[in-house]
C-alpha cells in the first residue's frame, strides 16, 4: 500500500513539474528589431516630456528624431518645444546598445514673459507692462550615453550633454540629459 501511494505522489509529483516547465521563447539579441520607441522619464518629471524614434541601419549606429513639449508654464519652463534629429555610434558587442556617443541637431522654441515697471507723472504712480519675447532657435549638440537592451526587447538608457542654439535665442543653450525606457520593434 505505501508503495501504491508513494508511486501515485511521485507521479502526480513529475507530471506536475513537467507541465510547469513552459517553453520560453528566447529572442536572440542580434534578431531583435530596427526600429525603437522610448519615452524620456526625467524630462517627463522636469514638465517637457520628450518622445524619441529611433531607426538602427546598421548593427553599431542609430538615427532618430526627438520631440519634446513643455506641459509647464511659460514663467517656470522657457523651452517651449524642441525637435531634435540625432546620430549615434555605439561601442558594445550587441545590437545598437552599450556606450554611445551622440550628435544631434535642434531646432527649439522659447518664450519669456516679463514685467516692466514705467512711473506715470501724470498719475504719480507705476504701471506694470507685460511683455512676452518669442524665439525659434536652430542648434548642434553632443552627448554621451549608455544604453541597456533586456532579452524580451525592452530599452533602458541614461544619457548627458548639451547644444548650443544660433540666432537671437532667450537661453543660449539646450540640454540634452536623460533617462529613458522603451521597446524595440
């Protein structure tokens, strides 16, 4: 009788682990896709949640575009929206991920609001004007990064640097800062 029993436990005890075990599918990196959609969670934090594409022609390079809205007010954000095209080399042994190296191309939109005081004689007293400056500003910038791919195509990656902006811009500069998640396709 126990051998009955303990037979029938070590039977139930197989099948289940068997069945347990499913089949994963294991995408190898080199197969993953060319294509990559990634949301910017510091900007999105800091009120300009920024949006990127990128398209990987070759194993080692990427190209994409960035876009960035600010969701604040112009008196806490002056960058108003900001579209950055950009051209990376990566130096790591998978696909278009490990250390890279970044050179983009901005173009940038800032306003500014500002109060000014003018006495009035007449009245003796001070009136508050208000006046608001726009600027679209075209720049170039650099960056510097690290970029991790997960085996089920999930992205993650932290990158610095910055641009300078041309024509008569309110903020000379642009940052390029990030930490970003995303999915392959």
């Amino acid at each position: 009788m126990k051998k009955i029993i303990l037979s029938i436990i070590s039977l139930i005890f197989i099948i289940q682990v068997s069945l347990s075990q499913k089949s994963r599918q294991v995408i190898p990196i080199s197969d993953s896709g060319n294509h990559e959609l990634r949301l910017n969670i510091a900007t999105s934090i800091g009120g300009m949640p920024e949006v990127t594409y990128e398209y990987f022609p070759l194993d080692n390079m990427g190209v994409g575009i960035s876009a960035a809205v600010a969701a604040e007010s112009v008196e806490f954000l002056k960058n108003r929206a900001q579209f950055t095209g950009f051209y990376r080399v990566y130096f790591g042994n998978k696909k278009s991920c490990g250390f890279f190296i970044e050179g983009n191309m901005a173009y940038n939109f800032q306003a500014e609001i500002s109060e000014v005081s003018v006495y009035d004689s007449s009245t003796l007293s001070f009136k508050y004007i208000k006046s608001e400056k726009k600027s679209n500003n075209f720049g170039f910038g650099a960056a510097i990064g690290v970029k991790l791919l997960a085996r089920n195509r999930f992205v993650g990656e932290i990158y610095a640097g910055g641009g300078r902006l041309f024509n008569k811009s309110i903020i000379g500069g642009y940052p390029r800062v990030g930490l970003s998640l995303g999915i392959r396709l």
